[in-house]
C-alpha cells in the first residue's frame, strides 16, 4: 500500500487506542456463546467495532485526543447518522475546541467496505483519517499494532479512485495519560500474586522500555553514519527532527537542571528521614508503654513506681 503524500503530522494519544480496545473486548466478550455451548461463528474472525476520533488540527500537524463509539449497520455498510450527529453534538458542549477528525475500526487491514464509511463522513470532514487497530496478536510485532490512513485520488487503469494510503504517526501524552496509563499498566491481576511478582513485572517492562529504545537509538545511529558516508540521501525532515531531538539533551545538564533535582532529591531524603524517625518514635512508644503496664503491675504488689 502506498504512502500518504500529504505532509501531515499526525499526534495520536494512547486514550484512543484504550478506547478502542475497550471497544472491541467488550463486544468480542458479549458476541461470545455461553460457557457450555459451541458454536460455528467462534472459530471465525473477531467481530469489527466502528467509531469516530475527535481531536483538533493546527496547521499541518493533526493530533488526535479521543474518540467515541458509533452504531453500524453491516447490511448497508453505513453508519446511523442520527445517533453520530446526537453524539457530536454532546462532545461539542463538553469539548468545544475538538472536532471530528475521521472514523476507526478494527482488523487486519483496510477492506473494500470501509472506504463506504469513508467517504459518508466526507460531509463532516472533507479529509478524514482513518485509524485502525489490529486485534490479533503478534509475538513477532514489536510496533504499536496501530495504522492511521488517509485518502487519495489516484488514477488506476485510466480511472480516477480513491484509495487508502498509510501515514505515519507519533505517540503524544499528556500528564493525565502518563498517569492513567500508568495506573492500568501496574494492576495487580485478580488471581492475586506477590509483590515480588509485581516487581519482577515491573523490572520486566523497565528492562524491556531500554532495550527498544537502545535499539531505536542503534539504528537511528547507523541511519546517520550511512548519511554522513554518502551510502544514503539526505533527508532534510528526519535530521530537522534529530536536531529537534537533540537539542533537549543539553538541558539534563544545565546548571537549573542540577538544581531542581537535588532540591527534589534532598526532599525524597527527608521524607525518606521523617517516616523512618516517625516509625522509631512509634516503636518507642510502644516499648514505653509495655514497660509501663509492667512497672505498674509490680506497683500494686511491691510497691514500686511507674518506669516514666
């Protein structure tokens, strides 16, 4: 499939994925016979969620904040207008700034039918993206199984159609994501298990994180060696992206950046110091009055004072 040739840069946030995921596991979850019972459509591929993303566009750069579900009929491959139009107009009044940027689903890959939807929402947008999610698991993918798509006018065989080309895109987060993802990436499973499991978990993901970026940073490195060498052409976008890159590394080592994060280490100490002296001043505590009710046991036989 051929390459999107339009110039956009497109910003895809990880509540969209979530969202669609959600979507999906819960209606391959409610399409599911009872336990017990077999049927013939079980063995057959998943079924296909639809729904719109909204987000907003400045420039050439699109980024991509949400997305909400939408009713499909598959016996005229459309969408029902009405619930789409109730639904925008309800994220109009909570998100006044987002638009609806296009449409996703779920499979393999783009089938014939989806360009049906497609041009449908060309009344609302007259480009609209098309993301789609790969349910199917592939040990093998180290790639989000994610593709976004937009649409273009070729000329197949002396006839002008419009097909679907892939664009590429970026991950973007916002503090709330970060956290949120976070808290859903670090759940304890519901048959239990030790911390020492979680930990081990937690390592596992960490080890994992480094050793796809070091490997991001190797080929992206031998990319610019071949480039420096004459091996490759240049390519003005992808060093203008490097060089934005690189420009934020001198700032772990300013003379600001040193001073934040001792300031922010010196507190993580003394928290540190103040909950372990607490902890001490509560033992003690106890210990007191232990040797207290002891003391005054023997007291009332023997006569003796209280210990404090």
């Amino acid at each position: 499939m051929a390459s999107s040739s339009s110039g956009l840069t497109f910003k895809l946030h990880p509540l969209v994925i979530v969202n669609i995921s959600d979507h999906h596991t819960r209606v391959k979850s409610q399409s599911q016979p009872p336990a017990g019972e077999s049927s013939s459509s079980s063995a057959s591929s998943p079924p296909r969620v639809f729904g719109c993303v909204i987000g907003v566009q400045k420039g050439r750069t699109v980024e991509i904040f949400n997305s909400f579900e939408l009713l499909y009929d598959p016996s005229t491959h459309s969408l029902d207008r009405s619930f789409l139009e109730k639904k925008q107009e309800l994220y109009k009044k909570v998100f006044p700034n987002f638009y609806i940027l296009g449409w996703y689903s779920t499979g393999a890959d783009a089938e014939e039918s989806d360009m049906h939807i497609h041009k449908a929402l060309m009344d609302i947008n007259e480009n609209p993206v098309y993301v789609l999610l790969n349910p199917l698991i592939n040990h093998a993918q180290k790639d989000l199984p994610v593709t976004i798509y937009e649409s273009e006018m070729h000329v197949i065989d002396g006839i002008p159609q419009l097909i679907f080309v892939r664009s590429s895109y970026t991950i973007e987060t916002v503090e709330a994501e970060r956290i949120s993802v976070d808290h859903v990436a670090h759940l304890k499973p519901s048959d239990g298990g030790s911390a020492a499991t979680q930990l081990a978990a937690h390592l596992t993901g960490i080890h994992s994180a480094i050793k796809m970026l070091n490997s991001r940073i190797r080929v992206l490195h031998h990319y610019l060696n071949a480039m420096q060498k004459g091996e490759i052409p240049y390519e003005n976008s992808l060093l203008r992206q490097v060089s934005s890159l690189l420009r934020r590394l001198p700032a772990i080592e300013s003379e600001k950046f040193q001073d934040d994060f001792l300031m922010e280490y010196n507190d993580t100490l003394l928290i540190s110091y103040l909950a372990m002296f607490t902890d001490c001043s509560s033992t003690m505590n106890d210990l007191v009055d232990k040797i207290n009710i002891a003391y005054d046991r023997h007291s009332r036989k023997g006569g003796r004072t209280a210990f404090i």
